[in-house]
C-alpha cells in the first residue's frame, strides 16, 4: 500500500523543494563586484608595491642627486672666490700699484676685471655692509637692495660660508670668504640656480611621466596575466554554480601547468568525479533495493493478507514462507551493502597472502558444497600483497555458482598463477605481473552475449532452469577484483564449461615461496 507521501493527493502536502536564495545564484556584477575580485586585488597589490618602490627609489636618487648639485655648485663658487682673493693678496704683495690700495678697492677692480658670468654677482662686504656689486648681468641685478642685509649677515671671520638668498623667487646660491690678515672684509660671490634647479625639477617629471606610464602598462599586462592565472577560477566558479543534486556531471576545463589555480582545479575536478561516483552508487543502491524488494515484500503482503489464522497450520506454513523470504532479503541487503561499500577505501585489507595455502583454505571451505569432482589445476608459489578474506569470498562464490551449472559427475578446479607483462597467448596485460586467480568447470557453459551480461547486478543467463540467487554473486566477485585494481572475466563456450578468472596487477613483484 502507498502512502500519501508517496503518491501525494491533489491537495496533498508536498515535498518542500530547496530555496536558494537569488543572490546566490545570481553571479556578482559591476564596479563593486570588480573592485572585490581577486583579480582586481592582486593587481592592486603589484601596482601598489611597485608604487612603492619608484616612489622610494626616485626620492632617494633625487635627494642624493640635488644635494651633490649643490655641493658641485657651492664648490665652483668656492674656487672662483679663492682665486680672487689669491690674485688681490699676490698683487698687493708683488706689485707696487697696489701697494696703497685697500683690499676691499683691490677686490673690486679684480672682480670687474675677471667680469662675472650673465647668471652671477661679486660683491665686497666692509664692517658689516655691502660695500659694492659687479653684475654679470647688466639688465638685472641679481643681488638687489632688499638682499643686502642678508648677504652681509653670511660673513664668517672663521672661513668660508655657504648661503641661499631669494631673489625674485629665484634661487641666489652664495658664498662668502673672509680676506685673510684684513679685519673686516669679506668676498661674496653668487651664482643663480633656478637653471639648476629647473633641470632637477625636469628630471623629477621625467622619472614621474616614465613611471606612470610603467604603472599603466604593468597593469594591463597584470590585468591580462592575472585573468589568464585566475581563469580557472572564474570556470570553477561557473562549474560549481551549475552542480546541483540532480546534475554532478559538470567539470572545469582545465588547461595545461602546474600553477596552484590550476591545481586548485583539477582538485575541484577530482572532487565532483568522486561525488557523482557516490551520487551513482547511491542511486544504484536505492534502484537495485526498490527493484528486488519489492518482490519478497508483495509475497509477504500476500500471505499476510490471505493468512486464516484460526487454522494452525495454514499459520505454520505462512510462517516458514515468511521466514524464507526475510532470510532471501537479509542476503539481498547483505549483498546490496557489500557492493554499495565496494568503492571506498577500507573495502579491502592489504597484507601478504601465500597463493598455495589460499587455494587450499578455499578447497576446504568449497568441496562440500556439493557431490562434484573437486581439484586444483596449478599453485603459484609466490607471496602477494592482497585481502585475503575478499579473494576467498570471491573464489567461494565462484565455486559456490559453478555448483549451481553443474551436475554431480562434473568437475571444479581452482588454479592461479603469476603472468608475466608478456603472455604467450597475446592476450593483453598491464605492465606488471598479474596474479590469476581461477575457477573452472565443465558445466553447460555460457553463450558468448551472455559473458559480458553477467557480471552486471541482477545479470542472469538464461539457462531453461530455475536457479535460485540474488544476481549479485559475480557483480560482487567484480567488484573485489576492480578492488584490487584488477579485472573479473569469463572463458566459455556453451555447452562446454566456463573458467572464471579474477587477473589482479601486484603492486611490486610477488615473491617466490
């Protein structure tokens, strides 16, 4: 009977279906979303560190470069200063013209005879005054009324001093000697620097234009770098928006490198795969549980419903009936579990396993299952690292099915044995050693459109006779092969036996008993 949450009414309560939010969904647009992205932040954080280093780097070289132009400037003054002074003091010393004449006199006619160049000035400073000028420049004076004051207060009886005066919003660089022996009188001779100055200041809008425009193509080249780096996560972006619970089958295109964004997708990409692998096995489990379920429990219902319970015996054999039918779906659900856990990792336990002592151990277990003919074909005597109790339930149910295909004169053998990468039947092997596993029977055999067919769950072959089974026997015996990253196949003709064969590669050479 179906319930009403199965088969709703009209006006039924219906399943909730999921909310997402629109926001979510929607994908994030304009400036406040681009200023937020990553792209935009790491080449705001390139741009903003190489900011930091023009800025840094040009303050430093421009500091360092104005102060030797001045030292280089305020030398020359120094030294044009020294040889006046040394003319006027030799002349007066070697030259009986001027031997009367005061030094401040003799420094005069020595400086309009050297005549300054058209951006300097010489003046002769007398007990605290300017006592005359020589300009180079005869339109303007460089050192004018106002500035006189201040170019007598630069004297220094104790040797040369340097000093900067304004004239006219132009730069007078100055220096200011003392006549050495004469109290009182100084030589100052200046230079104007706004030339200087307008050539420091070109190179600093120079430098400024150069790294802007270094700015602006280092962020359009990031810009492009940065999409191209960041691309994969833009698509996994997407990709993630597109899986839902009724669709895992999305992936992000992955280019080649092995760049962390890139890793970063394949990972994702990894990640979908094993979940659409669980959101499969889940699926075939519910699929394989409502398809094979449903029969044991209609017969359950049945006898149930058709029971007369004042008869004793009709209750005794309903409940044998039941009884069989709970015990047929504890092995369904045991089987349907087995399978459903065959892909995780915990599935099998790897640990040495002697081939010989196997095959012995399943013989024992197998040869009273039925009236056949029981031998083993052929031992490996190698050691190999395998689940031991997954390989016995497989060879068991092997043996366990050929039983079922065959009639008490038959014969079932079990054999195994190491294959080299080369087989000399040229059948197709992996690149390692392949440990074969067998069970073989001369048993009615198995139509060559049947052989694939049967290792899928509820997979049967249609035989003529009624055999009882779930249909998961050889789905499970493929499944611990795919386990042990091997293979379950299947040699028959019909009419003439079939030999199962379990092929798993060994990990590292197996090592001979």
């Amino acid at each position: 009977m179906a319930t009403s949450d199965e088969h709703p009414g009209e006006d039924g309560p219906a399943a909730p279906a999921a909310v997402f939010p629109e926001a979510e969904t929607q994908d994030p647009s304009g400036w406040g979303a681009k200023f937020h992205s990553v792209r935009f932040r790491v080449v705001a954080a390139m741009l903003g560190m190489m900011l930091a280093g023009l800025i840094t780097a040009g303050l430093v070289t421009f500091v360092v470069q104005f102060q030797e132009a001045d030292a280089r400037l305020d030398q020359a003054l120094l030294d044009k200063a020294n040889s006046v002074v040394k003319i006027v003091q030799t002349k007066k010393k070697t030259s009986g013209e001027y031997a009367n004449r005061t030094y401040i006199s003799a420094l005069h006619e020595a400086a309009e005879d050297i005549e300054p160049r058209s951006n300097e000035v010489m003046a002769g400073i007398v007990d605290g005054r300017v006592a005359w000028t020589v300009e180079g420049n005869g339109d303007k004076a460089l050192l004018e009324d106002s500035m006189m004051a201040d170019a007598a207060e630069l004297r220094n009886p104790a040797g040369a001093s340097f000093g900067e005066l304004d004239a006219d919003g132009r730069p007078l660089r100055t220096v200011v000697v003392p006549m050495r022996g004469v109290t009182g009188t100084f030589f100052l001779v200046g230079r104007d620097a706004a030339d200087q100055r307008e050539h420091n200041a070109s190179s600093v809008r120079t430098y400024s234009l150069v790294s802007l425009g270094m700015l602006l193509a280092a962020a359009v080249i990031g810009g492009i770098v940065a999409g191209r780096l960041l691309d994969p996560l833009r698509r996994l972006r997407e990709a993630s928006r597109a899986v839902g619970p009724e669709d895992l089958t999305q992936r992000v295109e992955v280019r080649k490198g092995e760049d962390d964004v890139t890793l970063l997708a394949k990972t994702f990409n990894t990640m979908l795969e094993r979940l659409d692998e669980g959101a499969q096995q889940q699926q075939q489990f519910l699929d394989d549980a409502g398809h094979e379920l449903r029969t044991p429990l209609t017969i359950l219902r049945g006898h149930l419903e058709l029971e007369t319970v004042d008869d004793p015996d009709d209750v005794i054999a309903t409940r044998e009936v039941l009884l069989d039918e709970v015990d047929r779906m504890q092995r369904l659900v045991d089987d349907l579990l087995l399978l459903a856990n065959s892909g995780e990792i915990g599935f099998i336990q790897r640990e040495p396993v002697r081939i010989p002592e196997l095959l012995d151990q399943v013989m024992e277990k197998v040869h009273v299952l039925a009236d056949r003919h029981w031998q083993i074909d052929e031992r490996a005597d190698y050691v190999v690292e395998a689940d031991p109790q997954r390989l016995t339930q497989a060879l068991v149910q092997l043996a366990a099915n050929a039983v079922k295909y065959t009639r008490p004169s038959s014969t079932i053998a079990l054999g195994s044995r190491i294959e080299r990468p080369t087989a000399a039947d040229g059948t197709s092997l992996p690149p390692q050693d392949t440990l074969v596993l067998w069970v073989r029977d001369d048993g009615i055999g198995i139509a060559a459109e049947d052989q694939q067919r049967i290792f899928e769950r509820f997979g049967r072959v249609h035989t003529g006779r009624g055999v009882e089974g779930s249909g998961l026997g050889l789905a499970i015996v493929a499944a611990i092969a795919q386990a042990h990253g091997g293979v379950a196949t299947v040699e028959s003709e019909y009419g003439h036996g079939a030999t199962f064969m379990i092929r798993i590669p060994l990990q590292s050479s197996g090592v001979r008993v």
